[in-house]
DNA sequence: TTGAAAATATTGAATATTCAAGAATTGAAG
DNA sequence: CTTCAATTCTTGAATATTCAATATTTTCAA
C-alpha cells in the first residue's frame, strides 16, 4: 500500500488557504461598510485602538493594527492631515513618538464602531451564534500556539 | 440596567480581527518556508491550481488565487519570464487565454508541496490535530455562509 | 564619561497593487 | 445581418507598500 501523501492537496484545503480566503471575504464585508465613511479598515483599527485615550507608540500601534512600520507611518500622515489623530513627542523617551486620537477622531469611531458591529451581527445571524464564537476561540488559541 | 453595548468591544475581539492576524501568522510563516525557492506564496497557488494540468483562463485563475485581475496578470508575465507557466488562446473564445504549467513549474510546484506540507505539520503539532481539523471546517462553513 | 551598539521613527527609491480605460471577441436583440 | 451591450483580458497612470538607508535618542559597557 502506497505511503499516503498530502503533497497534492487541494490548494483549497491548506489551512493557510482557508484562512487566506475567510480573511477576504469578511474583510471585503467590512470595508464596504466601512466606505460610507470613506475610511479603510486599518484607519478604523488605528482610531479603535488610540479611543482608550492614551498615547500609543508608533511600534506598539504598527503591531497591534498589522501593519509594518514604514506603512503605519505615511498612513497616519494622512489622518494627521484629516485631525482624526495628532503626534506628541514621548518625554520620557525622545526617540518615540505618542498618538493621540482627537475629538473629531473619537466621534468618527464611534460611527465606524456600529458599523462595524453591523457586520458581526450579520455574521451572527447568517452563521450562528455558537460556530462563530467557537471560531473565535480556535483563532485565539492558533495565534497564541504561533508565538 | 443599561443596554449592552457592543460598540467599544476591544479590536483584539472582533472576528474580522482574529482573521486578519491568524491569517498574517501563518501566512509569514508559509512565506518564510516558500523564500528558499524564492517565490511567493501567491505564485505557489498559481501553479498548484494549474497542476491538474488542464487549461485555466485567467478569469477563473484570479478567483482562485484570491489575486485581482490586473495583478495576476502582471504576476503571469514574470512566471511566463521564468517559463513556469504559458498561455494558449482558448480555441473556444477567443476573449480567454488559458493557462498552462510548464514541466519546469511541475518539477518546482513539487518541492514548493513539500514546503508546504512541512508547515502543515508543523502546525498540527503545535496546534493539535483536533483543533486545526475543527478549524477548517468552521472556516469553510464560514465562507459558505458568506455567499 | 565616552563611545559603540541598540531602539525608534521617518524618508526616498524601488516595487507592487489598484483603478479606470481600452482592445478584442462574443452574444443577442431588433 | 447588423449593431449594441456584455465578457474577457491587458495596459498605463495613480496610489500604496516595502526595503534599505538615515537621523535621533537611549543604553550600556569599558
């Protein structure tokens, strides 16, 4: 009997795969929910992230919204430009720089926010209540065994 | 009591996050295993689809790629560059190109397999195989109930 | 204290992706 | 048949992302 072998899988049961394709579709959800504010998916993200109200760095926010450095810069230029957020120099280390989300900021979040809760209760009742908290957990604890 | 709200949700807890970021994990990883060979994951996907050797038009080949058209076409010139793949005018409709794999994208689509498959198993033993079998099946029935 | 190495953010050039328009072919209605 | 709309793919310009290099500040060892 011949030694199975998963060298010609489907392309479309890799996990990365699956992963790529769900990825794609919710996120295509989202941003189109998204663009009736005119906002991409990372400036929500940004702005979600700075609304606890404290200074975040530039390192610390590229991580938490994934997205790499240089990109994270240029993309806060333009939201610098739009006073949704503003830069202040750490004191207490010269070489960081702290975000800050503005009030006009705040009040786009918010809108942004219930969009964006739109959709997860869409997916809610399209997929169920239990698969997608399930999901969520399975996705936890990958990203967690990942590191 | 106060209604409850789901509208400051931390981002770490929204489903189109833990995608995103599970998605961005394995994917690096994938990508690290696929640089040995030098190629990019995207181009793995294309030869393996083309693999069955018949012919894709590109149409179809962007879908399953998860590529836009103007991209994928771009990304076919340089594999067409390589002689990875080729194209033929569909004889049916002459609006098609068919896609083809080349024996030099055969002999390569097999050692980018074993790349691949070596990360799958790298997965299950980190993750468990329960889990990443249940995580597959969510994941397909997630992208199901989103069409 | 000094000087070299590490950490942080930005910049500019190279590369890749996207959007809108175009070219070729097919389909289908009049 | 003819013409007009739809389909398929490619192209070029606009936009975005990435890589490598730079500037600044901090850390830490000698």
């Amino acid at each position: 009997m011949a030694k199975p072998s998963k060298e010609n899988t489907p392309i479309t049961e890799h996990l990365a795969y699956l992963l790529a394709q769900a990825n794609r579709e919710i996120n295509r959800q989202l941003e189109l929910r998204l663009s009736k504010e005119g906002v991409p998916v990372e400036q929500w993200r940004i702005l979600k992230v700075l609304s606890d109200g404290d200074g975040h760095s530039m390192g610390e926010l590229a991580e938490a919204v994934l997205l790499n450095h240089p990109t994270l810069t240029k993309m806060i230029d333009r939201m610098v430009s739009d006073t949704l957020v503003y830069r202040v120099q750490d004191p207490n280390d010269r070489r960081k720089v702290l975000m800050f989300i503005s009030d006009r900021g705040k009040v786009l979040c918010k809108k942004l926010n219930s969009l964006a809760v739109d959709q997860e209760e869409h997916i809610l009742e399209s997929y169920g209540d239990k698969s997608t908290s399930e999901l969520k957990r399975l996705l936890e604890s990958l990203i967690d065994s990942s590191n």
